[in-house]
C-alpha cells in the first residue's frame, strides 16, 4: 500500500475484504483460519455441509463476521481457492522439458493423493457443478496454474525442444487431464507411475507437433 501515515482513518479490519491487509494482523488470522475451518468440512463432507455458521464454531470467530465477510458458502469456496492458487508451489526448471513436466505431474499426484486433499479438491469440483462462484473460482485457479507452469514449456521451445507455435497451456493441461481422470472416474488416487505416464506422453506430443 502507499499514501502518507496518517492520512486517512485506518479500516476496522472486520470489514476489510478477505487478505487485503498486512500480513500478521488479525484480517489475516481471521482469514486464514476460516478458510482452514471451510477446507476441513469441505474435505470430511463436501459441499453440501459447507455451513457459514459451523466454519465460524469451527475458527473460533463470530459467526457474523464470516456472514459479513463471505456471505454463502459459494463465496467462501472461491476464496479458498484463490488462496490455494496464491500457495501453491512454484513452477520447475530443470532445464529439460520432460523432467518440468514430471515435476509438475508429481505435484498434482501428490496433492490429489493426500488424505486431505485429494477429498478437497473433489468437493470443489462438485462445488463447481452447483455454485457459480465456486465455479469461477475454480477457472480462474487452474488458469493460474496452467500458466505458472507454461514457462516451462516456453522455455522448451526457446531451447529447440518442441516446435516454435506450440501451445503451452495445452500441454501442461494434457499432464494434468488423466490424473484427475483417475481420480474422478476412477475413484483410485493416482501415483507417480502414472505421473511418469503423463509426463512422457505430454512430452513426446509436444516434440512432435501435436499442439503446434
């Protein structure tokens, strides 16, 4: 933020919108631990138990201020995911496409294995299917992911890699696609076989032109 101390009368943090103030003061806390609160009952009961008042009983905050703040539960979903996308870990660099595209195959693999959240992830999704902000919030995380993970693809054409035109946001979204395949039509968590499955196949189509 800038501006001169002092300038203006500071806003109570309550009615501040979700993480817009300094790290460490209570907006934060506030935040942080409602959405820890929403992501254990949309982890243990999907969706549907998403109750604005239980979260409240659940963070240890007023119940009015979670229903001033977020206001549904579509709008407390959507921020959670946003949080999720801002968290999430940076993308590879490893100097070889293949091995990019592995790591990022990992850590899809690693989180929709997790006991937590893999039952997260799937809760949002149906969230998505039912709750328009949820389903927003739900394009706009993977459309950060997928383009926090396209310079590695970018990054391969530079290199000679793959072909000049290639799409990279397709190809990071062919890794990612039978993973959650294997988890929504499955119902088995995937493994890292399966990572090294995606990857090479993602790989491979992009040196020969597939997404060009």
């Amino acid at each position: 933020m800038s501006g001169t101390p002092g300038a203006a009368t500071p806003t109570a943090p309550d009615a501040a919108a979700p993480g817009t103030l300094r790290p460490g003061g209570r907006t934060a806390r506030v935040r942080a631990a409602v959405l820890r609160a929403a992501g254990d009952v949309l982890a243990e009961s999907g969706f549907e138990a998403l109750d604005l008042g239980e979260v409240a009983r659940r963070a240890e905050v007023g119940k009015t201020t979670v229903y001033r703040r977020w206001g549904t539960p579509g709008a407390l979903a959507a921020d959670l995911l946003g949080d999720m996308a801002e968290q999430s870990s940076p993308r590879s660099d490893t100097g070889l496409l293949e091995d990019d595209l592995l790591a990022n195959a990992r850590l899809v693999v690693t989180t929709l294995a997790d006991p937590r959240q893999g039952p997260l992830f799937r809760a949002l999704i149906a969230a998505s299917l039912c709750n328009e902000q949820a389903a927003e919030a739900l394009h706009r995380f993977y459309a950060v992911r997928i383009e926090e993970w396209a310079g590695c693809v970018r990054d391969a054409v530079t290199r000679g890699e793959v072909p000049d035109g290639t799409d990279a946001h397709a190809v990071v979204a062919a890794v990612s696609a039978p993973l959650y395949y294997a988890l929504l039509n499955t119902g088995r968590a995937p493994t890292d076989r399966d990572a090294g499955h995606a990857a090479r196949a993602a790989a491979t189509a992009a040196r020969a032109g597939v997404w060009t």
